[in-house]
C-alpha cells in the first residue's frame, strides 16, 4: 500500500492531467453517437445497461482478455459493431422530428 504522502502526490499529478485537453478530449471513434465527447454521459448510459463498456474503453479490457484467454487457452470473438447507417439513420430522424415540430409552431 502507497502511504498517504506518495497518495497525495498521485491525486496532484492527475489534477494536473486533467487539466490537458489531450487527455481529457473524447477518443471514440463513434463521432456520430448522441453521447460523443458527453463521456460522463456515455459512461453513466453503458453502467446503466450493463451491456458492454464504452468503446473508447475497449482497447484497455481487449488486451488484458487477450493475455487472460489466452492462458486459460480459449478464444476472444468480438461482437458485431453497430452499422454506421444506423447512426446516420438516427441524425436523419432527429432532424425530421425537429422540422416536424416546427412546422406546428408556425
């Protein structure tokens, strides 16, 4: 266990982390997604269902799995990605809803 002092120095270095744009920017490669760069969103939503994890995330887990499947000599399958049409698909909807919308405003 760190003691309290090598803690506290740990807390400062990540408050100074966090401060950098390049660590704190959105790295998911799903630009489209609702929840894109929203991360703290994103996350609450993926603890919420409990489906998978973000896929910003993903690489992490992969290869800790990797290593761990590979000694207990089984295999790692990846699920099938959702369909970029359907991101788009979403964008398309919300656009029409919103003109919809304002359509009985006037």
């Amino acid at each position: 266990m760190v003691s309290k002092e090598e803690y506290y120095k740990s807390v400062l270095k990540n408050r100074e982390l966090v401060k950098d744009k390049n660590i704190t920017k959105c790295t998911c490669p799903n630009t489209l997604c609702d929840f894109h760069s929203k991360c703290d969103e994103c996350v609450a939503l993926h603890r919420y269902y409990k489906e998978h994890i973000p896929v910003c995330l993903q690489p992490i887990l992969k290869d800790k799995l990797r290593d761990l499947t590979g000694a207990i000599e089984m295999e790692m399958v990846s699920k099938e990605k959702t369909p970029i049409e359907y991101r788009k698909y979403v964008k398309e909807m919300d656009k029409f809803i919103k003109e919809e919308e304002n359509k009985w405003k006037e």
